[in-house]
C-alpha cells in the first residue's frame, strides 16, 4: 500500500480533525498526517520542516491569503501537489486557483468519498474537479472583450480611483498580478499596492473573499 505525506492547512481545527477521521479510516492509501496548520505564516512554516506530497489547503485563511498562499507554495515547491478545499465554488475563483497551480479543487459540503477520489486522482497525476465545481477558460481576446459592470454606486460607496476599479476587473478575470501589470504596462509591485488598497477599501482580508464580493455584487 501506498504511503501519501499530507500536510493540511485551515484555519478551522475541527474541520482538520475531521479530515483527519477520513484519511485514517482510508484503505486505499496509507496517509502520513505530516503536521497542520492555521494560517499562512504557519504554513510556510511548517513546510520549512516537512516535505508532504500532497497539501490540503483552504483558500480563506488568516495571516496569508490562501490564493497567495498556493502561488508560493507551487513555486517554491514544485513536486508538491495541491488539493483546495474550499466553500466557494465561483468560476472565476475557480479558474483563479487552477491559473496558480492548483491539482484539485473540491467544497467542503463534498463527502468523504469524494476527497479520497480527488487524493486518488491527484496522486495518480491527474487534475480533479469537485462536485458542483464549474470552470470555463476563455481565451485572452474573449476575456479583453468583457465590458466592465462595475456601475457608479459601487463606486462611489467605496471610494475606488479609476486605476482601482480597471484593476480589480482585471482580478476578476483571474489574471495575476504579473499578468495584470504586463496589460496595464505598469510595475508588479505597483500592482500589488493597488490590491492591497482594493481590499482594505472593500473591507476583505484575501483574493477569495475579494472576487466573492465582486461575484456577489454581480460585477463580473
């Protein structure tokens, strides 16, 4: 029997107690829980001690939003592979994660047995979508194409400049913040000040929450 490391990530310790349950209850695998975390920053602690081969990784978590977080991670460690578990099931947070690197995503009100088939698939090298998880990648000329719906009074009740509000269209689009400074023909850090300034306005603490807003509002 095969033996898979997993380091699981949530800032909810029931919910890892939970996942935990599953894994050890698996006959198909042999999980090695290699430790936990809550945050980002534990993360990449975490991952300074521990090699997993596969993490399960929450896309909203404190002290390091979890799209960041999963960027890092399959930058600095490219033969981990990445599950996300997560409760939203947006498209564009969607085609977001899998723009960064993700192997699967799957919602949390999925059942254990489909977390053992998205690990099964994703150990085996392939890429799972989870139940209800819909993505459709357009091509760059069709996304340049979308008119903005950003309208005036989400505007002006969060007080957002022009350059804000053409940039978190851009977010929308799942484009990164590279991506977004290549269009817009400005500087990656440029980029990331404005980001940061787009969500202390909106009042959310990650990416995820930040197009969830935008989805809500029905701007994309």
């Amino acid at each position: 029997m095969d033996t898979v490391r997993i380091v699981i990530a949530d800032d909810h310790q029931l919910f890892i107690e939970g996942i935990k349950t599953i894994l050890n209850r698996a006959n198909n695998f042999n999980f090695e829980i290699l430790g936990e975390a809550h945050s980002g920053k534990d993360l990449l602690e975490l991952l300074k001690e521990v090699q997993p081969d596969l993490l399960l990784l929450d896309l909203n978590m404190p002290e390091g939003d979890g799209l960041n977080m999963l960027s890092i991670v399959k930058k600095k460690y490219k033969s981990m592979q990445v599950l996300a578990l997560t409760m939203y099931d947006e498209v564009k947070l969607v085609r977001t994660a899998f723009n960064e690197g993700v192997d699967g995503y799957i919602l949390k009100s999925t059942g254990k047995l489909e977390l053992l088939e998205a690990i099964d698939e994703i150990i085996d090298g392939g890429r799972f979508f989870g139940d209800g998880v819909k993505i459709h990648i357009m091509p760059e000329d069709e996304r340049a194409a979308l008119p903005s719906k950003f309208d005036d009074k989400f505007v002006k009740k969060y007080n957002l400049t022009k350059r804000e509000i053409e940039i978190l269209r851009l977010i929308t689009l799942a484009m990164s913040n590279k991506e977004i400074a290549k269009k817009l023909f400005i500087s990656d850090q440029t980029v990331s000040v404005h980001r940061k300034n787009i969500m202390r306005k909106l009042q959310v603490s990650n990416t995820a929450a930040l197009i969830k807003m935008a989805y809500d509002n029905s701007l994309v």
